[in-house]
C-alpha cells in the first residue's frame, strides 16, 4: 500500500480560524513568553568572516549560533509551509484529475461533490450552536453572532464535503509522499503514558495543570484514543509555565499519585477542578482518591520530582515548547488547545505513512 497524505488545508483553516475567532470560540494556548529553542542550526561548511571588530573576526558560524533559536524557528515554519503547501497541491491535482476522468470543469466537480452536499445552515442549527457554546461567548448574544456562525458552520460543511471528496479520490489516483514531514527529536521517557508501547503512533504532551487550554484538549485527546484503540500511545510530560504559581506542585503531585499507580485518576481531578491546585487541596484530592496519605504528602513536601519535572520541562524547551499544550504526534507538532479533527489528521497520516490502515473504532 503506498502512503497517502492527510492534506493539511491552512487556506481553509485559516478561514475557520477566522470564524471561530469572531465567535470568541478559540482555544489557543497558555504560553510563557519565552522564545522556543531547539537545536543550533549548522555551521556553514566554510565558515566565513562577516564581520571584525579590533582586529578579530566574527564568523558566519559565530553568528549562526547566536542566533540559534530563531534560526530553528524559521526553519520549522518554512518546513510548515512546504507540508501545507504540497497539500493543497495534492488535493488540486487529485481534483483535476477526477474532473478529466469524468469530462468536466473542476468548477462543475466541485459543484457536484461539495457545494450541493452542503447545503444552507439554518436558524435552527446555528441557535442551536450557539446554546452549546454559549459560556464561551461572553455577554454577545445570539442576534449579534448569527452571521459568524452561520458563516463559521458552512464552512465547516464545505470543508468536510472538500475532505471527503479528496479522501475518495486517494485511492482511486494513486498519490505518494516522498517529503518526510519535520518531526522533532522528542522522546517519551518513563512518563506517565496510556496504550501499548508499540503503538504505531506515539503522542507526547507536554502540559500544565493549571492552564485552562489545557483542560480544553483533554476531549480531543481521549477522542483520539477511543477512536483509535491501540494503534495509539499517549505520553504526558510536565510543563508547567512560570505564570502558573501553583502548576509546579500540581505537576510533581500527579508523579507522586504515579508512584502508587493513580496517575490518570488525579490528572482527571485536577483538570476538573483547577482553581483547586494548593499543596492542601491536592493531598485532599488524592486522599479522595485513596491514596496512602501519608506517603503521597512525604513525596509532595520532600519535593522528590522536582527534579523530574525540570527534566520534562528542559526536554520541551529544546523541541520547540514555549506554551501548552503542545502535542507531537511522531514528532509533529501541533500547538494549543487544538480539535480531534486536526490531531486525527496527523495520526491518520502517520499510519498511512507505515501502510496501516486507520481502526477507527468507537
């Protein structure tokens, strides 16, 4: 089976970005302010003199490296808009050609295959969006909203009609992906993890208890792993941003919860409760958990994974973390609170990649 490609549409999603945007919907990310680091971007071959001062030369080299940073920055986006950029030519050629087999325009394909299966959003639908968005959206009422979400909800429609049409064509107009995504170097570790540890897919988080984006990926997360059974691992790893006081002791408390196998269970409980992260509240949370009190406040007062979670956190910073959530599906980094849909892109590509086809349960 050749691999397929999942085609990332940021024209598209750039226009749902906008949608959600004037709705007050998004949910982006806790981020610390600080520039991402990664690794130093290579020396030139020859490295050569650009610059002196009293008499002693300042190298290309030297300059690289002190830039290193924000060298690596740039080359991540420009490896994201090569990905994003090789998408929508896929799915331009994919649409082509299908239009040719079939002896019509493109304009009249996509008539066919996606504007007529679109149809019209009604009031009702986009009342109905809007109850269930409702504590996102501030004081703005329905009437003043109407036409974002209108807007916002056909093209939602649009795109999954664009999505689905691509999709059936990927078999039928043979597509291989010779460019190999950019995946950063990061690793798993002995952290906290759910699923087999030979997943084809392996997703690292990097999160803060106390960041409210956070909690709101949690859905897409667990989606991921209900839909994809064991063809996914999820890792977690602490990072917990300095803006957050109390996201420190909440990280190193779920590593103690670890030692007596509840992890999950007070990861649940103190992203269901946030404002309720006190080094006393969270021993109450994991006595009410049933874990051996006395244990759990030696391991939360000796500080014992203070040191492990400065670990997570220095392993973050130089893939590129400088805000939560982060997710690297293989590798690949998506940022913030970001829906099911954009991490089961990446993960229905990263099996496609390996010849596997997508379970899908649930």
């Amino acid at each position: 089976m050749q691999p397929t490609l999942l085609v990332s549409r940021s024209a598209r999603g750039a226009v749902t970005a906008l949608a959600l945007a004037l709705a007050g919907l998004v949910s982006p990310a806790c981020a610390d302010g600080s520039a991402a680091t990664g690794a130093a971007a290579k020396p030139a071959a020859e490295p050569s003199v650009v610059a002196e001062v009293g008499g002693k030369p300042i190298t290309l080299a030297e300059l690289e490296a002190s830039m290193a940073p924000q060298l690596d920055q740039l080359e991540r986006q420009r490896r994201k808009l090569l990905e994003d950029g090789l998408g929508r030519l896929i799915d331009e050629r994919l649409i082509e050609a299908e239009a040719a087999a079939r002896g019509v325009t493109v304009e009249a394909l996509l008539e066919a295959e996606v504007q007529s299966k679109s149809g019209a959003v009604t009031d009702e639908e986009a009342a109905a969006f809007y109850e269930e968005n409702k504590a996102r959206v501030g004081n703005r009422t329905l009437e003043q909203l109407m036409p974002q979400i209108k807007s916002y909800l056909s093209n939602q429609r649009s795109t999954g009609a664009r999505d689905a049409l691509v999709a059936s064509l990927r078999s039928k107009h043979a597509t291989r992906i010779l460019l190999e995504p950019d995946r950063a170097p990061v690793v798993a570790g002995d952290s906290p993890a759910k699923g087999p540890a030979d997943a084809p897919v392996t997703i690292v988080e990097f999160s803060d208890f106390q960041c409210p984006f956070c909690s709101r990926v949690l859905p897409a997360i667990e989606e991921t792993l209900k839909v994809y059974g064991d063809q996914v691992r999820v890792v977690f790893r602490q990072y917990p941003l300095n803006i957050h006081p109390q996201a420190q002791k909440a990280a190193e408390a779920s590593l103690c919860a670890n030692d007596q196998g509840k992890f999950w269970e007070l990861h649940d409980a103190m992203f269901a409760d946030q404002r309720a992260l006190a080094v006393e509240q969270l021993k109450a949370k994991a006595a009410g958990l049933g874990l051996d009190a006395e244990t759990f406040a030696a391991c939360l007062d000796g500080s014992k994974y203070a040191e492990k979670v400065a670990e997570d956190m220095n392993h973050g910073i130089s893939v590129g973390v400088n805000g939560t959530p982060a997710l690297f599906v293989n590798g690949r980094f998506l940022s913030g609170a970001v829906p099911f849909a954009e991490i089961g892109k990446l993960v229905d590509d990263e099996l496609a990649r390996k010849g596997i086809e997508p379970k899908k349960a649930g």
